[in-house]
C-alpha cells in the first residue's frame, strides 16, 4: 500500500548497461526509464536475461549504469563519489538475495547486530527476530536452520540498519510454497509497518499481484507498468 501516494523517491532516467564479452557488447538495458515512490511495494517482472537484475544492481548501487541517470535526492548516485556512493549503499538501500549469504560462524541475532552497525538509526535485532517469528533462534547458527529460516534472518538482517528502500532479488526463489508466503508476508509487513519502499524482481507473475505497481521488464526495456488497485494478500498469490 502507498502510504504517502506518488512521493518520489527514486528516479531512473534513459539508464542503459552495456558489457564487453570479448570483442562483443551485450546490451543489457537499452535506455530504462521509471520512478520509484516512497512507502509503495514494487514488482519488477521479466523473465531470466530480461535486465530486471541489472536494474536492481544499478539502482542498489552495485553496479554502474553505461549511460542515463539514477537520481535520488537531487543527486546522480552514477556520478557520486565512492565515499558517497558507500554511505548511499550503508544507510539508502537493503539487499534481500535468493541466497542468503548469512555469516556461518554468526549466530542469527550476531548477523543481525552486524548489519545494524552500518546506520545510526538502526532497529532492534532481538524485536526484529520477533517480528520474522525467529524470537527463540536468535542463539542459532545458519547450519541449525532450515532455509526458509536463513531467509527471514537475512531480511532482518537488511531491515536492521533501518533503509529507506528495501530491494530483494528473487527472495522466494529457493523456496517452497509455504515458506515463499511467509517470506512475501514479512516484507509486505516491513512496507507497512516502517512505511518503507520495498522493491522485489522475480520471474513469479504471481508476486505481482501483490504489487502497488508492477514494472515489466522486456529485452532490456520497460514494457509497461501496471497500478495495482487492490493488491492481495500474500496468502492469496497464484503461484
């Protein structure tokens, strides 16, 4: 749900990405242009080579875009300084992948605590344990959780350091059914809860039923974007 309607947060204009392989240029985006608005939770879909991950790269700071402009706060992230585009990386966005890259040797409560480190304003570890329904694992090491366990700890993880915009890369991907929607659950609960963006990409077009708006990705363009009037529940996805 949109809690403050069409507020932008986010702005990507013209963005393309090319990568050299040899002596060939593959063309990932080809001039991608849309906006992101504060408090709406966002479907990227498209299909495996689409240039949904690349987006998600560029506009997480990850990756550098070949030509456009990302634009949050009046200033390019392409184009700020490696000391800006860390801060912007530290305390702007969170990551939630399809693995989850936990710390093995980390309790979950520690992997936690290690991310809330990263920002001044960070949210407590032990309520956010409670709030991904892990309150009585936070002792537990990775090797002593299944995988959807892993999962919710890892967006605790991304949640802790209190960001203003949560972007996760295929999250359910190595999921079951089950344990997908749980997953959808806690981060359609952080959207609301906190009033934060969250924007997901998946190849699953029954994630974007739950979507504010839904951007769809073909051959490195935006195909459309569709409003979501009355987004469901995760519990009602169609997979």
């Amino acid at each position: 749900m949109v809690q403050n309607s069409r507020e932008t947060v986010l702005k990507v204009e013209g963005v393309t990405k090319d990568y050299k392989m040899g002596e060939v240029t593959v063309q990932a985006l080809r001039g991608v242009d849309f906006e992101v608005y504060r408090g709406e939770f966002m479907v990227i879909l498209g299909p495996s080579g689409s240039g949904k991950s690349t987006v998600l790269n560029i506009i997480g700071g990850i990756d550098q875009p070949t030509g456009g402009q990302i634009i949050y706060k009046g200033k390019d992230i392409g184009k700020i300084s490696e000391k800006e585009l860390t801060r912007y990386r530290r305390s702007t966005v969170g990551f939630v992948f399809q693995f989850y890259n936990l710390i093995p040797n980390l309790t979950a409560k520690e992997n936690i605590l290690l991310a809330s480190e990263l920002s001044s304003n960070a949210l407590s570890a032990s309520e956010l344990l409670d709030d991904v329904g892990l309150g009585d694992r936070g002792d537990h090491f990775p090797s002593q959780m299944s995988g959807g366990q892993q999962q919710r700890v890892a967006i605790a993880r991304a949640v802790a350091k209190n960001p203003e915009i949560l972007l996760c890369d295929e999250p359910t991907g190595a999921l079951d059914f089950s344990t997908g929607i749980q997953v959808l659950k806690i981060l359609r609960d952080f959207n609301i809860k906190h009033n934060k963006t969250v924007v997901i990409i998946t190849h699953n077009a029954g994630i974007g039923e739950m979507g504010d708006r839904v951007l769809y990705i073909k051959d490195g363009l935006v195909d459309h974007i569709a409003v979501n009037d009355n987004p469901c529940d995760p519990e009602e996805v169609r997979w």
